[in-house]
C-alpha cells in the first residue's frame, strides 16, 4: 500500500504536544529524550507543560514540531509502516528528510534550532509580518503584491496553501498595502498572521545565507523515498538537490497546493499527516476531498491507534504487522 507523510510546519504547536505518546510508547519516549540531550536543555517538559508563550518563540516552536513529528514517525516505524513520499509544510520539510533517511535526527534538531534563532534575528534587524489572503486567484495575490512593493518595501507571495488560500509576507508597510488591494480586487478576507518576521520572502536573505553554512556542515544523504520540495514542488531524489532545496528554502515559496497535487498524481492509498494538528488534512481535503487522509497525533494516541487500524484494514495482508 503507497503512503504519503505529511509533516507540519510552524504555528501547529501546542502544550501538551507529544506527552501521552511519550507515555505509550518507547519510540517516542526516546525520541524526545534525544532532543533534550542534543539541544542542552528539557525541550520535552516545554512541550509537555510550556508555557504556551515560551513554546511559541520561533526558536523552540521549531525544534518541538520535529521532535513531536520524528516520535510519532518513529512509532510509526516500529509498527512497519514507511511511505513511499514524504512532504513537509515549510519547518516540516526538515521532519519530512529525517523520515526519508536524508537527515539524522540529532543534525535535525540542531539545525531547525538555529533555522528558528536566525530567523527571529533577522524579523528583528528588519520587521515584518505575513498575512492569509482569502478568495483570490495567485495570479491577483501576486499583482496585489507587484503593486504594494516598491520605495524600498518588498512583499511577495509566500505560501501557496489551497485553492483560495495565498498567504502574502515582508515588510509591514507593504503586507498592509497589498492587502488592501488583494481586498479591493475581490479577495474575501485578508487576516493578519501572529508571526516574528517575513518568512518565505526576501526580508529572510540574511537568515538563509548563514543557515546554508549551517547545512554544508551536516552530512545530507540521498533520501530513500522522494521528497516533495517546497520551492519547486518537485520529487527531490538526490542528496544535492536536497541541500540546495533546504538552502533556498528560507526565500522561497512553500508551494503546498501544487506538491499535493503531485502526490495525488502518484494515487497514494493513505496521506498521513504525522505530528501536531490537523491542518495539513485540512489543506489536502480542500485540494482532493476524496483523499483518504490521517491526522494521527491531534488525538494521540487514540488517533494513531485508530491510524494503525484504518491502515491494517486497508491492507489485509499486512494488518498483522502494524497492529
């Protein structure tokens, strides 16, 4: 049976993310246990029990995301089950490498833990912000932004989501202008996004060169199943265009709608959206409703229990394994 893993991104994290799969299974106690040895600090009880203020800050929200996504995939491996594609939204493309064998864990965690300090910074040295535009066609989203750039201010389409759901980053000036007239050109609502910088967009430059000489360091291999790229959304079969793909990633879009769609190409009998919330269901539902799709840790761990079952029942001849 072909599998497809989803990996969120950031701004799905939440107190209490990752506590009672820890307690029911081993592989995700463990997998915490090794963020907290490799970050230097107790990342697992921030998790567990916040503060949800101190939880949020870009530089723990990251780390905590892929370690809450590797112990469900971990417990997810120690039942047999694998994909055959994996994709992860922005932050989550890292988890969606370590589920292919192209990133150690531990290489991860340190570089996601570094990806959210140097982009907190760079928010800092030059403020901005993002906003969901809702009820436009790209083609408008991208004019709106086209119009509201200029006299020094950048903004540019930052995350393709879903069919009528574009969001829009870099400096505030300009985020607020196209928004405007993203409202004026028939959008149906434009909503402003808590975030600490412009992610996705030329105001993250600074943070992207430094992240690359983080990556050069880390050994990234060929993965054993393909990775959905964001910027491209392009099947990543090779260790160097897995490098590059992260490099760039910190500028680029996250074209989500157009990596969903192929996947969907390849007829995946289960999407399995592994870590914190439901979103990246969501997003797929409003792609394909007729997708068969899994959140699995939103309700842990009766929501990977009812995961194991749905996908014993779906390939009979492996239900043995995998419960």
């Amino acid at each position: 049976m072909t599998l497809a893993f989803l990996f969120p991104g950031q701004g799905s994290q939440s107190v209490g993310m990752g506590r009672a799969l820890a307690a029911e299974h081993t592989a995700a106690r463990q997998a915490f246990e090794i963020a907290d040895r490799v970050l230097g600090f107790a990342l697992s009880r921030l998790c567990w029990e916040g503060p949800e203020d101190e939880l949020r800050l870009t530089k723990n929200a990251q780390p905590a995301l892929l370690a809450h996504s590797v112990a469900a995939l971990r417990v997810l491996e120690s039942h047999g089950v694998t994909p055959a594609a994996t994709a992860g939204h922005s932050l989550g493309e890292y988890s969606a490498c370590v589920a292919a064998g192209a990133l150690a864990y531990e290489d991860a965690l340190r570089l996601v833990r570094s990806r959210g300090e140097l982009m907190f910074e760079a928010g800092r040295a030059r403020p901005g912000t993002m906003a969901a535009v809702l009820g436009l066609e790209p083609a408008a989203v991208e004019a709106a932004c086209i119009a509201a750039s200029g006299d020094g201010l950048e903004v540019v389409a930052a995350n393709y989501n879903a069919p009528g759901q574009i969001v829009i980053s870099g400096d505030v000036e300009a985020v607020a202008r196209a928004g405007e007239i993203a409202k004026h050109k028939g959008a149906r609502r434009v909503i402003p996004l808590p975030v600490s910088g412009a992610f996705h967009s030329p105001l993250m430059r600074p943070a992207a060169e430094r992240l690359a000489r983080a990556i050069a360091a880390v050994e990234v291999r060929a993965p054993r199943c393909p990775v959905i790229g964001n910027a491209r959304a392009e099947r990543i079969e090779s260790a160097a265009a897995l490098r590059a793909a992260l490099e760039a990633q910190l500028t680029q879009p996250v074209r989500w709608e157009a990596s969903m769609r192929l996947l969907l190409a390849d007829a995946p009998a289960w999407f399995i959206e592994v870590g914190t919330g439901r979103v990246l269901c969501g997003l797929l539902k409003s792609v394909a409703p007729e997708a068969a799709a899994i959140s699995l840790t939103a309700g842990e761990p009766a929501d990977l229990a009812l995961a194991l079952e749905r996908l014993g029942a779906a390939r009979p001849s492996a239900a043995r394994e995998i419960r």
